[in-house]
C-alpha cells in the first residue's frame, strides 16, 4: 500500500473567538411567555375579541343618544336597523345599548368577583400550605365545608336579606368560589415550599409572611393568572344563569343573562332579541378559554423551545 503524504493534510482552524457565542436572546421569563403566547393564534384571537369587545362596552353607550332605561313605546319590538342597530324589546329600550350596557355589567362582575376569589383564595391556600400540619387540616375541613354549600342556596339567602343586584350576585359567588383558587395554589406551594430558596430564606431568619408573598406566591403566578382567565368566565356565567331565573340584576338594569332570559320569552316572534346577546355572551366566553389554554401553554417552562 502507497503511503499517504502529510502534504496533503492541513490542521482545521479552530474559532475560539465564536465559540462563547449566544445565539439564542436572553429573554425574561415574562418575555418569553409573552414571545411564545404571541405565535398561538387562538389566545391572540381570543385577546383581541376580548378587547374590542371592552372597548365597545365601554365606548358604545355614550355614543348613542339613549340610554339603557329609556322608554318609547311608540317604537316597540322593532328590527335591527339603522337608528336601532339591535333593534327594541317590548318597552321600545334600545337593544344596542342595552346589550354593550349588559356586557359592561357582566365584564365588571366577572373580573371584580375574580379579584376576590384570588385575594382569598392565594392567601387561604399558601398559609395552608406553609404551615402545614394540623393547621392545614383544619384549615382544608373548613374549605371542603364552605364548598359543599350550593351556591344558588346561598344566593337564595343572600337575596332574603340583601336586595338583589350586582354586589348581592359577587358575594354570592365569592363566598364559594376562591376554594378552587385555594386548593390550586396549596397543590403548587407544597411542592416548592421544601425547596433550596424557602430553605434559605428561612435560615437567613425571613418571617413566614416574607416567604410566602416575596417567594411562594410570585414562583407560582403563571399558575395563578391561568386560573384567572378560568374564573372570570365562570363568574359571568353564574351571573347570567341567576339573572335568567330571576334572581340577579333586577330591571331596569340590564346584564346579557337578563337580556338572554328576556329574548327567550320573545324567541319565537322576535329572535334578534335573543340571538345577539347570546352571541356576544358566547364570544366572551370563548375568548377567556382560548386565552387562558394559551397562557397556560405561554406560562409552562416545559413547553419551552
């Protein structure tokens, strides 16, 4: 066999200078989430319907020159038209403000009775977890207690001894709905509570109260704001089935359950009246799931590429 000449061989440079490179930018976790939230289509879709359906709630009644409770009995039962765009109920109330002023009440429900269910329900779950013990116990029994009462008995009671309207429906909702906050947020803290960084904080003398709001709950947010675009869904939709049977907003208020109940009386000679706040309720409830299934893809550090 011919032998190979080292001529014909030259050593590969090597890059050093390349090396160390960061390809990849260094992005916060808060950027990261949002960068991966941004290329789910459905959440985008879902947070843009959600925000044009706020803006017109917000913006759309001052533009009319009625308001919600104003009566023209000359003008009853119209269809959708120009100078009515949802056309009039029996009352002759125009349905275009009526219905943005029925989502406002809604929209204000859902996310003050939200703000609620996580002020209690983060706070009842970390100590829970925390403490651990014979405290967590008593403090689950009394959990599993407040959430076996039904919440349409307790809005029955309420009802008996407040008036009904928008406050008496966020009580009623809030005195039941922060357990399934509390039990999220004491499944999670449990599993990091035992963790290096608690252990740490607590050798370096933190109070309980300091290790709970500066380093439990925060590495647990992503968890949470998820179940925020879950529980406002719900609340809106315990407010529309009570205004349906008659228990929540009293008229001349309007809420889209109320505005719904009122259009399935009138459904088979006026089906506008039913068919377009059932529509935007729908849209909003939609929008909420598909946010919250796409933030709870953009929030978890194992889906990440």
């Amino acid at each position: 066999m011919q032998d190979i000449s080292k001529a014909k061989f030259k050593p590969v440079e090597r890059e050093t200078l390349g090396s160390e490179r960061i390809v990849r930018p260094s992005l916060t976790y808060w950027q990261d989430a949002w960068r991966r939230l941004r290329k789910n289509k459905l959440a985008m879709a879902g947070l843009t319907i959600l925000i044009i359906l706020t803006l017109v709630a917000i913006v759309a009644p001052f533009l009319s020159s009625q308001t919600y409770d104003f009566q023209n009995y000359d003008i009853t039962n119209q269809k959708p038209s120009g100078e009515h765009y949802f056309g009039t109920d029996d009352f002759g109330r125009d349905l275009w403000v009526r219905v943005w002023w029925g989502t406002r009440i809604s929209l204000f429900i859902g996310i003050t009775a939200a703000v609620i269910d996580l002020c209690v329900g983060v706070l009842y779950g970390g100590i829970s977890a925390y403490y651990g013990g014979r405290v967590d116990n008593v403090m689950q029994r009394i959990m599993e207690i407040i959430y076996a009462i039904p919440f349409l008995l307790i809005t029955i009671l309420l009802i008996m001894v407040l008036q009904p309207g928008i406050w008496t429906i966020i009580i009623a909702y809030s005195i039941t709905g922060w357990v399934p906050m509390a039990r999220l947020v004491r499944g999670q803290l449990l599993q990091m509570k035992e963790q290096e960084f608690v252990l740490a904080a607590r050798t370096l003398g933190a109070s309980p109260a300091r290790i709970i709001l500066k380093h439990l709950i925060p590495n647990s947010l992503g968890l949470i704001i998820v179940q925020i675009t879950f529980a406002v869904p719900s609340a809106i939709f315990a407010e529309a089935f009570l205004s349906y049977i008659g228990l929540g907003i009293r008229p001349p208020l309007a809420s889209l359950g109320s505005l719904i109940s009122d259009g399935a009386a009138a459904m088979k000679f006026y089906p506008y009246r039913m068919l377009i706040p059932t529509v935007v309720f729908s849209l909003i409830l939609l929008s909420f799931n598909l946010l919250g299934d796409g933030l709870r893809d953009a929030l978890d550090p194992k889906l990440r590429k």
